[in-house]
C-alpha cells in the first residue's frame, strides 16, 4: 500500500483455498480468510470486496456471510437462524468452517523466501507517484518503409496504394488457373488484356497454344521455339492416342477369338455327349435260332 499508495482497492476472496474444498489443497479456516478482509479494511481505502472459487459451497457461504458482516462492522453469531437451507449446514448447523487436521507443508523457510521475492518484483516496478496513465510510445519506422506510401494521393484502403500495385512484380513464367483468364500478359507495372481469340474452342490444344502465345514477346528463346513445342506436344498426343486405340482394338481381337474358341469347343463336346448317348440307349435284337428243317 505504502508503495503504490492506490485510491480504490477490488478484493477478491476466492473460497477454494479454505479447509475442506474439493479443488483447492489449502487448508485456512473461515477466520484466517476473514483476516485477510480486516487487514485490507484497515488501510481506510474505498474497497470492493468480490468473489472467486470455492468449490464446497456451503463453506463458500458461511465465510462470505462472515466477511460481509466484518465489513459493515457487524460479527455474526455462530448459531445459524432457521432458514429454509438450514438441513444443508449439518451436522453441526454452526456458521464456522469445520476444520481438518491437514498437514502444514509450508515451512517457514518457504513462506520467507516467497516474501523476499514479492519484494525483489516490487523494487523493479514504478512506484507512486510515477504510476500513472501515459501514451504508449509508436513503433520505431522500418527502415523498409517508403515515406510515400502515406502520402495523400497514394493512400487505398482496399489492398493497399496503388503505388503498391504498381509495383508489383509477377514472374514471367506465371501461369493461370481459368482457362478464360491465359490470354492475359503481364506489363512493366499491370496487366493488359491482349484481343481474346475468335475462336470459342475449350479443347486441350487451345489452352497449350494459348499459353505459348503469351510469353513470345517477352521470352529470349525464338519467337518459333513455342510454336514448334507445341507442335511436337501434340504429335506426341497424338500417337499416344492412336497406340492406346490399337491396343484397345487388339485387345478387342483377342477377346473375340477366345470367346469363338470356347464356343467351337462347347459344341465338339456337346456332339460327342450326343452320340454317346444314342450308341447307349441304341435297342439289341439277338440273333434268330429257328430254321426250317
């Protein structure tokens, strides 16, 4: 207080650190939470006092009750009055927090080696009357930046200035996803729409040409290096789709002759069935013994 001397204070008095709360593994009774609550109050500071956790609600409402009552000067009784909770504060129905026999981990060599850094935190902050609401101080420029960006007639606010757009630099290799959109090449400082072509063909060839034709201008290569690749591109096309198609037909071919094949087989076998079976149900006539004597 003496270092920041502060002319409002909000107290927080979370309740998971007393005894018996399901989260927290402090064990203070309603009391020493109360403590805290006096010890604030004494400075005479306008205090708003406010929740926290706690997890054990009826612990939570017994030390909040008790603290509200310290801080209109009022000590509570520790008989609860009759209410309709009252069965929910057994079996004791008292206002204190009962206590536990919890071990006290925190040995004094802890607790003060806490405190000293607390304090080691507080010398490197400012302290009053130096704490004060100020400006935060801009960013320092970037040594990238260009002074006339900001001017008046370069500022956009949609994508930024169009010095900035003018400057943009595209690859000469840059290439389009819309096949609508490959008739456009790129300028010194934008794009320019060249005269989009009559014809209305959306074939793989048109779009090969197409992307051949805009880099003619601006490439090192001869203005017929693009015409003969593509060129060459499609013969190739072209012969992949003649061998795929002859080997489909003799694919075809062979199927037919196989499928001719089992049918002559399925035939021969079925005469022989027949002509087995007729010598096997074919009637025997024995031999006559009569003549005439």
């Amino acid at each position: 207080m003496d270092w920041y001397q502060p002319s409002a204070i909000v107290l927080q008095c979370g309740g998971d650190s007393l005894s018996g709360d399901k989260l927290g593994c402090f064990n203070l009774s309603m009391r020493g939470h109360a403590n805290c609550v006096n010890y604030v109050k004494s400075f005479h500071v306008p205090t708003m006092v406010v929740g926290g956790g706690g997890y054990t609600m009826r612990n939570v409402a017994r030390t909040w009750s008790f603290e509200t009552g310290l801080m209109n000067e009022v000590v509570l009784d520790a008989e609860l009055p009759f209410n309709d909770y009252y069965e929910y504060y057994g079996p004791d129905y008292k206002l204190d927090v009962r206590p536990s026999n919890m071990y006290n981990a925190n040995s004094p060599e802890y607790l003060d080696r806490i405190m000293t850094q607390i304090f080691s935190n507080l010398e490197n902050t400012k302290h009053a009357p130096s704490v004060q609401i100020q400006d935060v101080p801009a960013d320092l420029v970037d040594f990238d930046d260009d002074p006339e960006e900001d001017a008046k007639g370069n500022i956009d606010t949609r994508g930024g200035s169009q010095k900035a757009r003018d400057e943009l630099v595209v690859p000469d290799n840059e290439f389009y996803d819309k096949e609508e959109d490959a008739h456009k090449s790129k300028d010194s400082t934008s794009y320019k729409d060249k005269p989009s072509s009559t014809s209305s063909k959306t074939t793989s060839t048109t779009t090969i040409e197409n992307a051949a034709s805009k880099f003619t201008d601006s490439s090192i290569l001869p203005k017929d290096y693009y015409a003969k690749a593509t060129s060459e591109m499609m013969d190739e096309l072209k012969k992949d789709e003649e061998n795929e198609k002859e080997t489909e037909e003799k694919d075809n071919g062979q199927k037919e002759q196989q499928d001719g094949k089992m049918d002559i087989d399925g035939d021969t076998n079925q005469t022989a069935t027949n002509v087995d079976s007729a010598a096997t149900t074919a009637p025997t006539t024995a031999p006559s013994t009569s003549g005439s004597h």
